[in-house]
C-alpha cells in the first residue's frame, strides 16, 4: 500500500471525529460550567457531550466503512472497530486537553493555539490506538507535517459554511 495513502486511511477516524463535533456538538459542556481552582473554566461552552459523542460515533463509523470498503487492511471487522474506536477517542480526548491548557493559559474559545490544536488531537490519537495497530515512523512524520494544513483548510471551509465563528 502507498504510505502516503496508508496514513490517510490509518488516521482518518481520528480526522473525522475531530472535526464532526463542529456540526454535531451543542448542549452540555462537559464541564457542566464547572471552574478550575484558577477561576476559570475547566473546558468553556465548546466541548459538549453531544460533540464529544458525536465525534467518538462518527469516527467509529468511519472505520466500520473502511472495513467494508477495504476488509484486507484490517483483517476482521473486530479490529477496524477497536481500531477506530480509540483513535477517535484519542483525538477527543486529546482536543479537550487542549482545550483545558488553553482555559489555563487565558485564551478565548475559539483563538488559535499553533501547534497544540493541531497536534493535540493528533498525538493523542496516535497513542491511543497504539497498543492495536500502528504505521511506520515515516507515515507518522507525515501526519505530523499534514496535518496543520489539512486542520487550517477545513477550520476555513467550516467558516465558510456558517459552521464555525473564526476561520482558526
């Protein structure tokens, strides 16, 4: 397989679960409006459990899908779930501790952290899935330089769409 094609499709759950709480998230916030001992938000009004939700079953989804569309890469429907499944929830898990560092570093929702809102999420599910399937160095390097780009092109387009209030 192509490694360029092998990390998109590795990764994808992740890219998708990220990204759907855009449009899906709303309600709750996960920290129930809840401060931290510095006074501030633990996670502020743009992490909800309809989001986090939303975003864990899209991106399990996503990889149900890609063990119909190519059963060979993962050798049973089992593994394509697990796979999926935490490397949604990293990406999750990991976006929401970006948020938490942005709450304690002062940033509004929403202003931009180089670095940390493109990576975050990223790392984090990379380590999660970790322990069920993982892609060569290479193909991680990859991601690692993509993926600001690809986060910065659909943070765009989501702005654009009415989904999102900044381009960032």
């Amino acid at each position: 397989m192509n490694p360029v094609f092998e990390a998109f499709w590795y990764i994808l759950p992740a890219y998708f679960a990220n990204s759907s709480p855009v449009v899906l998230g709303g309600g709750t916030p996960m920290d129930f409006g809840k401060k931290w001992r510095d006074g501030r938000r633990i996670l502020g009004d743009g992490k909800t459990w309809r989001g986090f939700f939303g975003g864990l079953t899209v991106g399990t989804l996503i990889g149900v899908l890609q063990y119909y569309l190519m059963p060979e890469y993962y050798g049973s429907l089992g593994l394509a779930l697990k796979l999926a499944f935490l490397l949604a929830l990293g990406a999750l898990v990991g976006d929401s501790i970006g948020s938490f560092i942005k709450r304690r570093l002062n940033l509004p929702r929403g202003y931009p952290a180089v670095g940390l809102d493109q990576w975050g999420f990223l790392i984090s599910a990379l380590c999660f899935a970790y322990p069920v399937k993982t892609i060569p160095t290479g193909e991680v390097l990859f991601l690692l330089i993509v993926t600001p780009l690809i986060h910065w092109g659909t943070n765009i387009f989501a702005y654009k769409m009415g989904w999102k209030n900044v381009p960032w």
